[in-house]
C-alpha cells in the first residue's frame, strides 16, 4: 500500500513537469507539479475508461501506460487551469 502511494506521488511528479514542459508555461512547484499530475491522472484515467481504452492501472502505477495516460491528463488539467486563470505560456 505504501509502495503504491510513493509510486503515484512519483508519477504525479513527473506528469506533472513533464506537462508543464509540453504546454511551455513552466510549472506549478515541486507540490504543485505532483497535484496537478496526480489529478491528471485520474482525469486521464477517466477518459481513457470512457474511451474503452483501460483505465489506471492500481496495482502498478510504474507502468508506461500509466504514465501516458497521467501526462495526458496532467496536459487537459493545465490548459483547463491556465483558460480559468488567464495565464498564458510565455513565448
């Protein structure tokens, strides 16, 4: 159980910077790099389930798939953030 937990935190982590690298704005902080890759985890985890795709995998949150799934998510969660905020990447 704890396993798992450390291993979504360091999932969330590098989903969430590596969102923030893809949508060119920087990103939120160490913590606020790991909330957002952590809800988009879930948020991807959703879509991909709705989509017939699969969803998160629990019990292995080290796999690709998972990673994929929570960058894409971490992507959707920010460009939501930053429509809501007004803040837009820096050029």
């Amino acid at each position: 159980m704890l396993m798992n937990i450390i291993g979504w935190l360091i999932i969330g982590a590098i989903a969430g910077l590596i969102a923030g690298l893809v949508m060119k704005g920087g990103g939120y902080g160490l913590v606020g790099d790991i909330v957002v890759g952590l809800v988009g985890a879930l948020i991807g985890g959703f879509l991909a389930a709705a989509l017939g795709l699969g969803g998160l995998n629990s019990n292995d949150p080290f796999s690709w798939g998972s990673l994929i799934i929570a960058i894409i998510g971490a992507i959707i969660l920010i460009a939501i953030l930053r429509l809501f905020s007004g803040n837009r990447a820096r050029v």
